[in-house]
C-alpha cells in the first residue's frame, strides 16, 4: 500500500492553509444618517491611521456611494480596527 502523504504534499496542504488564513480582505465602511462627517473622517485618521485626506475622501465616498474600503489586509490586522470602528458607532465589516 502507497502512502499519499509524503513530505512534499503535507507541506503544500500547509501552505495552502496558511496562505487562506493569510488573504487579503477589506475593511469596508458603511453610510449612516447618525455620524457627522468631522466625525466619520476624525474616526478614519485615529482607528486606521488616515492621513487627513485619504480620511476625507474616504468620508465622501461612503457618504456618496453608501460604503468605501477604508482598509485592506489579513483578518488578524482588520479585526481589531473594525472593532474599534463599531465601538465608535459606526458601521464596518471585514469582507473577502
């Protein structure tokens, strides 16, 4: 009998479960009718580190568009900064 998993596979199977654990996702940014612009845009620059024109920009597009990728990276990073972003009130979600 042949033994599938050598070395070589079990370590592929690694690497491909790393490599999902580790996907980009976005951190997305939702309109409401509670929070003030200033607000919205002084919530960007302090949670996810916006200088304060990307902030202002991103403030308009969710304003405008109803929602704006604000941030993008592993799940591990966006989970904090979504948290902080609802613990603001806002509206956020990490989506693929």
């Amino acid at each position: 009998m042949k033994n599938f998993n050598t070395p070589d596979t079990i370590e592929q199977e690694v690497v491909e479960i790393v490599s999902k654990e580790e996907a980009v996702k976005a951190l997305l940014l939702y309109n409401d009718d509670v929070n003030t612009f200033d607000f919205v845009t002084d919530s960007l620059i302090k949670v996810c580190k916006h200088d304060p024109l990307q902030a202002e920009q991103c403030t308009y597009l969710v304003h405008y568009t109803g929602k704006c990728v604000v941030k993008n990276g592993t799940y591990k990073k966006l989970k904090p900064l979504c948290e902080a972003l609802l613990e603001r009130g806002l509206s956020a979600k990490i989506e693929n």
